[in-house]
C-alpha cells in the first residue's frame, strides 16, 4: 500500500485534477487545446498508433474534429472520457506516474443521446508525468492499452489498424 506524506499528497491531488482537467478538455473541446497538457517532447500511444510532440499530438487531434462534421449525425460527436480506479505513484517532486482505466462512451447528434450505449473502448492507462521548469506538471507519454472495444467505427479507425 503507497504511503503518502503531505508533499506527495500535494502532487497526488494535482495530477488527478489534471488529468481530469485533460478528460473535460477532450470532451467539451475536442482536444483542440491538448497539447498544453503535454511536455514538449511528449508522447500519445493509445491502441496502434504513436503521436510524438506538441505537432503530432495536435494534428491527431485536428483530423479528428475534420472529420467528425461528415461523419457524425447532426455533424455532432458526445463524448465522455470517465477516468476510473486511478492510482498515484510519486517517484520524486519531479516525476510521477498515473495509472488508470478510461472507459469512454460516445455517440452521434445532440444530447441527451437517447438509448443504451455501450461503452466505445475501455483501456487500461498510464500517464507519466514531468514537472517542467515553468512549475506546471506535463504529460511525457499517455500509454494506453484496449481492453474491450465497442463497436464504434470513428473510435476504431483512429485508434486501431485493421
């Protein structure tokens, strides 16, 4: 069982705000603004794909609000990452690790969407974290395995080959 003392406590509270901070940006807009999250040097690899630096990561994130519009009922994507059974490693005031499972809905048109909804993925999560110079903590990899896929085609295609 990790034991915590009043610093480490400290970071523990900041990385889980931040990193649900990082879920409500994804799902209120679309993670146009995610890079800030990221260290500079910061790394994506969820699924089959990899996503290095501030450029990459962005432009993942831009295809995908492209093609959202033609493929998407209404042009309209609802998402919503819920970050669960997270767990803090504190490796030092500079270093730290975040583990978790995302378990991540979605669906097509305005909310309320109506029906029963599946999940889209579930994956087991790592996020490890620097703190920069400026103060502010970053992300330098967002690891992410699919444990269960849905069947959600805009979900698949971006994360998964074949």
């Amino acid at each position: 069982m990790p034991k915590f003392n009043a610093e480490t406590a400290l970071i523990a509270i900041e990385l889980q705000q931040l990193v649900s901070e990082f879920a409500h940006e994804i799902d209120t807009n679309g993670g146009l603004n995610i890079t800030q999250f990221y260290a500079e040097d910061g790394e994506f690899s969820v699924g089959d794909y990899t996503h290095k630096g501030h450029a990459a990561i962005g432009k993942f994130y831009s295809d995908r609000a492209q093609r959202i519009p033609a493929s998407h009922k209404d042009g309209i994507r609802v998402s919503m990452h819920t970050f669960v059974n997270m767990r803090v490693h504190v490796a030092d005031k500079s270093n730290a690790t975040v583990y978790f499972t995302n378990v991540n809905y979605a669906g097509e048109g305005h909310p309320p969407v109506m029906g029963a909804i599946n999940p889209a993925m579930v994956t087991d999560c790592r996020m490890v974290f620097r703190k920069e110079r400026d103060g502010e903590w970053r992300i330098v990899l967002f690891g992410g395995k699919p444990l269960f896929v849905g069947n959600d085609p805009f979900v698949n295609k971006q994360l998964l080959k074949g």
